[in-house]
C-alpha cells in the first residue's frame, strides 16, 4: 500500500525552503523584525498568507493589520518566526485535499489555533524560547504527510478500518517501520529546522517519550494540545480526529493542569 | 464513526475530547441507523481513549442506545474507563442508567452468549446487592462460575489472592440486559440461546439474516439451548415450524436441546417433530457424539445437496475475484501478489502439514465462496499489518485471516459492484487446519488458483 520507495519520493520532492524565507528567517533569529519585515515583503504569498492568519479571530486584533512590518513589530519575534515557520508548511499542503476534508483554509484555521494555544501553554509554563514556540508549527506537517501519501489509498484505507481499528501511523510504522513523526523530521531536517523542534514533535506522537524530562513534557502539552484542537467539530468533519491514536495514558499527569489552563468544563 | 464488530459486539472507539459539538459530529444520524443493521449482540461505546467528557457528550451515544435498543433489543452501554470516569457516569444519569457500564471489553465479553472461553471464575462485587445478584445471575446463565463478595472489604481481600480468578468486576453496572437470541458457533453448529417465553417475539429478536448468511457459509446444523425456556405458544411454534421448511431446502437440521414440555402442549412437540426439528435433553449427548453430529451434518457442514458447479456467471467474474485477492494481499504486505495457474477441479491441496484456511460467502446476483489456504507462517506474514506483533497464538492468527478475508470479501464486493453485479458477503469463516476445510470443501468443484508473494505461495479457491 506504501512502500519505503515511496515515501523516499515524497522526502524527495520537498523543495528547499525559498530564499527568501530562509533570510527573513535569519533577520528574526537576530532579532531585526525591521530587516525581517523587508525580505518578508518581497514575498507576495506569505506576505497574503500574514495578512489572513493574524487577522483569524483567535489572534483577537480589534482592526484589520496589513502590513508586514505592523504584523512582526505586534506579533513579536517568537511569535513573527513561528508563523513564517507556519507558513512553510503550507508549502507542502496540497491544492487539493482528498484523504482529508480539509479546505486551504480549515488548515490555516487549525495552524492558527495552535500556534495561539501553543503560546498560551508556554506562558502557563513560563518558557520563553523562540525555537520552542516554532516546534508546533512542524505538527501539522504529520496530516500533510498522510494526505501525500494515503489519498490515493483511500478506499484501501476504509476497507482496512472497517475490519481492524489501525490508525494511519500504524499503518505506515507496519508497513515501512517508518512513522509519520519520522517523515517530519525529515522535513524539518531539509529545512533545517531546530533540533528542539523535532525532538519535542517526535515526543508528540505520544508514543516516543523522550529521556530529556523537559522536552517530554512539552511533548505531553502538544500531544493534548493535538488531540483538544482535533476534537473540535470542524476538523472531526474533516476526518483528522483519529489519524492518530491519542495516547491518553501519556498525557495523564497533565490533563488536570491542561484542563484549567483551556477552561474545559 | 462506525462501530467495529468483533465476536458479537460492536465497539464505538471515540478519541479526545467528547462534548455535544464533537460527539454530535462523530456520531451521525446515518451511523446510529447502520448500528441499528449491525449483526451484534452487543453495542458499546469504549471510553479508553475520552480524555474528556461531558454529560450533553455521552447523551449523543446514550440516544443511539435507546434507538438501537428499540430496533433490536441487544445490550448496550460504555466501557474502558477507570473508576473517575464511572462516578461521573453514574452522577450523570443518576437513577435513570438504561444503559450497562463494563470496566472493560473482557468484561463485557463475559456477560455476551457468544463468549468463547466458557466457565470463567469470576469475582465481583458492586455496592448495590440488587446488582451483584443481577450479575451474578447472568453470568451464571452464561455459563460462568461467579463468586459474589458481599462486602467491600471482602472483595479487597479476595481481589488480592494471586490467580484466584480469571476474571474480577467491579465498576461495572448493569442495564437492561439485551433479549436477543444469542448465537456462538462450536464446531460447524450454530447454537442459538432462547428463554423464558417463546412467543411471536421471537420473530423479531431471532436474527434471521445471521441464520440465512450461515446457511449460505455452510452451516447445517443449527442447535437451540432450549434449557431456559419455560413455554412456546402458538406464534413461536409457528415460526420454529417455518424456520425449519426453509432450511429443508438446504438439508440443515434444527435441534432443541433441553426444553421441557411441562407448561407447553406435548401436541407442539410432534408438531415441530413433523416439521423434521429434533430434540435432546442435553447439550452433550449431541456434541459428545462425533457419530451423532456426522449425521445431523455438523462434521460435513456441506451435506452435497447443495454443492453446484461454478457457472458462467461467476468464471465471467472471475478476474475480480482474483483481483481483489491479489489487491489486498499487496495491500498487507507492500509485496507484489503473482497468479501462478488456474485450473478448474475439486479442491486439491498437496500436503496439508501446517496450513489454515479461511472463506468467505457471497451471495446476490451471483452466489458462492472465496476459500484462501495459506501455510501458517505465510499467513502470519500475510496478516502482519494487522497483526502488528510476532506471535504464535493459532487462534489470534485464525482471526486475523478471518478479517483479511473480511478484506478480500469487501473489495469483491466493491469490484463487483463496479460491473453493476450487487452482492452480499456473509461472516467470515475460519479452518485451524484442511481437515476441517475439506469437511465443508471436499469434491467441490471450482477455480483453484496458486497465488504467491514474495515468494510465498497460497491458496485460492472460488468455488459454488
């Protein structure tokens, strides 16, 4: 059904990360938003894709923000490279989503909401660490991944579940001892993205906790995180919920705390 | 979100967060209608992986009990959760639990008629006397050996005894138990539980489809445990009547084993005696008699009368069959599948060392059988992906192939159905070795076909 050839492909066809978007990068490491704002301009899809993500209601600015500059100099560093981060992955994102009912939209809706509610558990656990805000923007990249790869097994995929409860990670893991946690480490390596940021992504599957107790409870928040952003209608409709299997026993210790802090009642 | 079925019960497998926005998306109204269709004697939602939920969360489920419970009368409630989740359950509903709560699925296997492993030492316990003796009761009925402790600290003491019990219950609450007539397969017999008063009821919670897909797949004999019945009246003699015509047709033979005739007219008896149903005072005297069985058709599940040669129809459609074999024997095991030859005979099969097997009918526009033979290391490879772990349990082994078939039945249907030729499949079946393959296969005619991967070579056989 998928084979090690072709995931190999896929890994393959991932572009390098455009020039652009590498400098822009590099100025929000250094800390020059102005610098940042400058290259950022150039690129007219992710100067769009700015626009639309931080005027999404859950960043809650009263007027409209439109320019790049405005943009970074509100959003601050952390936050400004996490959502260029974001918008990386969108360059992955299929035109079309089949395996998923996902719109180009409901995705950047689910990466907002993430990014906001990522933010918020770091303050909750005061970490304030640019890389660290970035690694949830590389989780999302695991639906990018089973869409490349399952949406022309589909029906294969809904004869195999309607016999067996397999998750598509499993799946994948059976068929090519590779997971999709895996695949976006990979991807994270093309784009030379920081080692934290895989290794707390890795943690996020829920399955792979790591020694390092401070990244593996990040890992447990993202996990929860996941599954809490997952369990909202409109991606249950887009048949994201269970992709994954949630690992409810990993998350244990903190839910209480998550709980609170995502007033679930 | 579809309920799986396994063994009889259909499992609900929710996962995160569980309120009325998310569970009214799970669970829509078409698959509350497809859980009333299933073929199950018990539905139940699992709340292993619900980190959250809430009272209007769990009313989306409890509606569909309420609904399948109108339609068919089986059991239903939640289970896997841990004794928080069990508090918040019982808090929920208060004095109006309709529904049953099982700590887990082991549990609620006990308390289902087609559970295989009978005689379970179980230790229970429950705060509330009227329930422990409910559950008591049932598994008793069951065929289980509960031990009820009557105190907390009693059960605290006995739950410690190392392998005291198979299995030990606690949190677990029963609802209304489901009335259906409970249908467990031993050997090539189907027995089916009945109780109390058979009356016209019994035209509503006897699974007629079950009985006709296993008259299709091959089964001859079919046994009603007839211990629990106080009294039939006219209505149900009637339908045992009907029930026994129409499976003349497939020379299958109806027995009731340990009914008494104390409070029901002896004239019934001969009735359904000219309607060619059989009865026995125990269980044993006809399953402990290999002699007896062969006769009644249980050691030759296909008793001839019914054996038919394959038709145009069905070598026209051959290549689907063949196709979907290949498919998802690729699928499953990312290897290429190699048709090696066909050839049109009675099922041969060289050595019979170490193979199992596993089929599957199709009945519709065109009827008849898919037999997949594999060598037993072969079939564990070829069910690794669901498998997903090394292990030499025959019998989880058997069940795999049972679901791969499952698969294999699922894609003909599917091909077929792209050529505007409409099927049903029936349940799987499963041989833990070719003697008992042949018993229903021997000197049928059909395709046989040698498959391979990697390799590896198997066994496919269409036959009518």
């Amino acid at each position: 059904m998928i084979t090690n050839e072709k995931i190999n492909n896929f890994i393959e066809k991932i572009p390098p990360a455009p020039k652009a978007l590498q400098t822009t990068i590099m100025f929000l490491n250094n800390g020059e938003l102005a610098k940042a704002a400058q290259i950022a301009e150039t690129d007219l899809a992710l100067k769009a894709y700015l626009k639309n993500i931080v005027n999404k209601p859950i960043y809650g600015f009263k007027n409209e923000v439109s320019e790049i500059s405005q943009i970074f100099g509100i959003l601050g560093v952390s936050s400004s490279q996490q959502t260029v981060y974001n918008y990386m992955m969108t360059l992955l994102s299929p035109k079309k989503w089949e395996l998923f009912k996902l719109k180009e939209s409901t995705f950047h809706e689910l990466q907002a909401k993430l990014s906001r509610r990522w933010k918020q558990i770091l303050e909750h656990l005061n970490i304030n660490d640019m890389e660290i805000e970035s690694a949830i923007t590389l989780l999302p990249a695991s639906i990018i991944v089973s869409e490349a790869l399952f949406s022309d097994k589909k029906e294969d995929v809904e004869l195999l579940r309607s016999v067996n409860n397999l998750d598509l990670n499993t799946i994948l893991s059976r068929l090519c001892n590779v997971d999709l946690f895996d695949i976006c480490e990979k991807i994270a390596v093309k784009w030379e993205m920081p080692l934290n940021i895989t290794q707390i992504v890795q943690a996020s599957s829920g399955f792979k906790p790591l020694e390092d107790s401070d990244l593996n409870l990040l890992g447990k928040w993202m996990h929860l995180l996941l599954f809490y952003e997952l369990s909202q209608p409109v991606f249950i409709e887009a048949g994201l919920n269970d992709f994954i299997e949630f690992q409810i026993d990993y998350v244990g210790d903190i839910y209480d705390d998550f709980a609170t802090l995502m007033e679930v009642s | 979100m579809r309920a799986l079925v396994k063994d009889g019960v259909g499992i609900f497998s929710p996962q995160g967060f569980l309120d009325a926005g998310s569970a009214g998306v799970l669970l829509t109204v078409e698959d509350i209608h497809a859980t009333t269709k299933l073929n199950a004697d018990m539905i139940l939602v699992s709340l292993k992986k619900v980190v959250f939920f809430n009272r209007n969360g769990l009313d989306t489920f409890v509606k569909m009990f309420a609904k399948v419970k109108e339609k068919k009368n089986i059991s239903v409630g939640f289970c896997d959760y841990d004794v928080k989740k069990y508090k918040a359950i019982l808090n929920f509903y208060r004095n109006e639990v309709t529904f049953s709560l099982f700590s887990s699925q082991e549990v609620a296997h006990l308390f289902t008629a087609g559970y295989k492993n009978k005689n379970q030492n179980v230790l229970l316990y429950n705060e509330d006397k009227s329930q422990r003796s409910a559950m008591a009761i049932e598994l008793h009925d069951g065929g289980h050996n509960p031990i009820i402790a009557q105190t907390e600290d009693e059960f605290k003491t006995k739950k410690n005894a190392d392998n005291a019990y198979d299995v030990i219950i606690e949190n677990t609450y029963l609802g209304q138990m489901g009335q259906n007539v409970a249908a467990r397969v031993t050997g090539n017999a189907i027995i089916y539980t009945v109780s109390s008063f058979l009356d016209a009821e019994i035209g509503s919670i006897f699974n007629i489809s079950y009985h006709n897909n296993s008259l299709n797949v091959g089964f001859r004999l079919f046994i009603f445990d007839a211990y629990k019945v106080v009294s039939m009246n006219v209505h149900a003699l009637n339908f045992f009547s009907r029930l026994a015509s129409s499976g003349a047709e497939y020379n299958a033979t109806i027995c009731f084993v340990g009914m008494t005739f104390e409070k029901t007219p002896t004239a019934f008896k001969e009735t359904l005696e000219d309607a060619g149903i059989m009865f026995f005072d125990t269980m044993e005297s006809i399953l402990g008699d290999k002699e007896l069985l062969s006769e009644l058709g249980a050691s030759s599940a296909d008793s001839g009368l019914n054996r038919r040669v394959i038709n145009k129809l069905t070598v026209t459609e051959l290549p689907n069959f063949i196709d979907a074999t290949v498919a998802t024997i690729e699928m499953m095991t990312n290897s290429t599948a190699v048709k090696e030859s066909a050839q049109v005979n009675p099922i041969k099969i060289e050595d019979h060392t170490d193979k199992i097997a596993s089929s599957i009918g199709f009945y519709g526009d065109m009827d008849g059988m898919v037999v997949l033979i594999f060598p037993k290391d072969i079939a564990k490879k070829a069910c690794q992906l669901l498998i997903g772990e090394e292990t030499d349990d025959l019998e989880l082994i058997l069940d795999t192939l049972a679901e791969l078939v499952n698969i294999v039945g699922g894609k003909v249907k599917s091909l077929l159905n792209d050529h505007k030729v409409s099927v049903n499949i029936t349940l799987p079946r499963t041989y833990p070795d070719i003697d008992s393959l042949l018993e229903i296969a021997q000197d049928r005619k059909g395709v046989q076909v040698d498959l391979s991967f990697d390799n590896d070579k198997f066994l496919f056989f269409l036959t009518r």
